[in-house]
C-alpha cells in the first residue's frame, strides 16, 4: 500500500521558530514527524532559504538527496506548493494561510496541517478532524444528515 503524499512547506517550517534564523532541524524534524504519521512526506522550498538557513551544508545536502525540493529560481513559492497540492490531491503542512491565492485556490484552507516546534518537537493541529466529527455527530442526532428510510 502506498503512503499518501502530504507535501510540506519547508520555508513556512524553517522560519517557524521565532526570533531565529531559519532552522533546518525544523526540516529534518517535520519530515520525520510526517513519516511517523504515516505520510510520504515531500519538502518544498523556495529558492531564497538556501540563503537564510542556518546549516547551508546540511541543506545543500538534502536539496541534492532529493529530501528537499526547491521550487524553480523565480517562481511563486507558494503557487507552486499549491499547484502542487491540487495536482496530487494532497494536503499541506504550513502555518501560511495562503489568503492572497484563496481565488485561484479556494481548497487551500482544507488542505491545511497547521503545526507547532516547541523544542524540536513536533506538535499537530488535530482541530479540524475534530470540528468535523462533531458536526456530523450533531447532524446524526438531530436526524439531519441521515441517508436511506427513516425509522
């Protein structure tokens, strides 16, 4: 059975400790935490972290292994991890809300894992699955929602 893809934007998760340069532990951390998961994680950056990360050796070294993936020099970022996403039916791990693509991209909300680093641990936002199930348990409750005859 294969994994299904969940695409990660690396640059979101190496800015993502405050006050701090762009951490590739971020990275390393995130991607293992996505295949703990479950998930055939695929980092995508742009082309400006290879310039702000703190480890540039490390990185250059995941960018040629193929761990990470940078989008084209010049090229949106963002449009292309959306692009991307919306080609593979995947979801996306960012705390970027992508408002100014909603037009172009009005599933982009929906493919969202939001996500914090506190000491190099990885913590996900469950939130959503959450607020789902508890709609559909108040819909079965009503009666509102059921399929097929009622009783």
């Amino acid at each position: 059975m294969t994994k299904q893809i969940v695409l990660v934007d690396g640059s979101n998760v190496a800015h993502s400790t405050e006050g701090e340069k762009a951490q590739l532990a971020n990275i390393v951390a995130m991607r293992a935490k996505m295949q703990e998961e479950g998930f055939d994680p695929v980092v995508v950056v742009d082309a400006a972290l290879r310039h702000q990360i703190d480890d540039p050796a490390g990185f250059e070294r995941l960018v040629e292994s193929g761990v990470v993936r940078q989008a084209p020099a010049g090229t949106d970022a963002d449009y292309f991890l959306l692009s991307f996403a919306r080609e593979l039916d995947a979801r996306i791990v960012s705390n970027d809300r992508f408002r100014d693509r909603l037009s172009a991209f009005p599933d982009a909300a929906d493919r969202l894992i939001r996500y914090m680093i506190v000491e190099r641990e990885v913590v996900l936002e469950r939130r959503a699955g959450k607020r789902d199930a508890g709609k559909a348990k108040r819909r079965d409750s009503s009666g509102n929602g059921r399929r097929g005859p009622r009783a």
